[in-house]
C-alpha cells in the first residue's frame, strides 16, 4: 500500500488504485470505512485524480448517512409507522398498516441497508406467486415496501432506494 498525493487514495503492490473513505464511528464507537477500486459505473480506476473523484463522490454520499446498523422490522416499528400515521387519518392507518408488516414479516430482521435488489425481486415475486394475494392486492402490497424504503432514504439510513 503505497500513499499517493491524493486524500484517501492507494496505489497497492500491483500498481492498481483504490480508495479507503473513513465515514465516521458507529453507535459502538467502531471506524466505518469504505473502500473500492472501481467508480460508479465498474471500471477500475487507471489513475489516482479517478479514484480521489470517486472518493469524495462516496464521502459525500455517506455524509449525513446513519452508519447504525437496524433492522427492517425495527426501523419500520420505529421509525416508519410511528410517522405514517401521523401522516394519515386513523382509518387508513389501520387499513394500510397490515400491508406494511407483510414485508415485515418476510424480512423480518434482515438489516435495512443489506436488503438487495435481488431480495426485492424475490419479495415481489414471492406476493405476485405463492402468497396467494390477487395481482392488484399484491402490487399495493409491493408498492408499501417501495414506499418504506423510500422513507428510509429521505432519513439517511440508507444512501439510495434502486427497488
């Protein structure tokens, strides 16, 4: 591992280029950092300005992000329903709230910032297939998580909802 004069960027003993961004300390007091030796669109970096681009592009993504690690189920208990019925009359609360714990109840406490698009997939395909949910009820189901989730990025505890 070698220093370049650009901040948080490697050259290793291969001669390729990497970045290690210190994001902050988590609610334990342990170092978060992130590293990677690609940019946003999976090329590897040929030069040390590309990686310090991508570095600050990655420092300025995790800025204000909750680097706590919280489950879904406990960040919808917490922190999303308690703001959707304050959102919405009591009524629709009561309706909707049983869409929104069916994803609880499949990702259960899967952390928040590790459910995959893939994970998603297969939640969307899981209620459009063997839930036994009609088409329509199944797509408003789908359309709560999306919703939960979108929450979640307007909160910072994940950078980007691509579900």
């Amino acid at each position: 591992m070698v220093k370049t004069k650009y901040a948080n960027v490697y050259k290793d003993s291969k001669g390729k280029y990497y970045y290690n961004v210190f994001l902050g300390r988590d609610s334990k007091g342990k170092q978060v950092f992130k590293k990677g030796r690609r940019d946003a669109l999976g090329h590897p970096f040929t030069s040390g300005r590309e990686a310090s681009i991508e570095a600050r592009r990655i420092k300025q993504l995790y800025l204000n992000v909750d680097l706590n690690d919280i489950s879904y189920a406990r960040f919808m208990k917490e922190r999303f329903m308690p703001k959707y019925k304050g959102d919405v009359e009591a009524s629709t609360y009561d309706t909707h709230s049983r869409m929104f714990f069916k994803a609880v109840d499949f990702f259960a406490d899967e952390r928040l910032k590790d459910i995959s698009v893939a994970e998603c997939e297969k939640y969307r395909t899981w209620l459009l297939t063997e839930s036994g949910y009609s088409q329509s009820y199944a797509s408003l189901i789908y359309t709560s998580f999306r919703q939960s989730l979108d929450y979640a990025v307007e909160i910072n505890l994940i950078t980007i909802n691509n579900y």
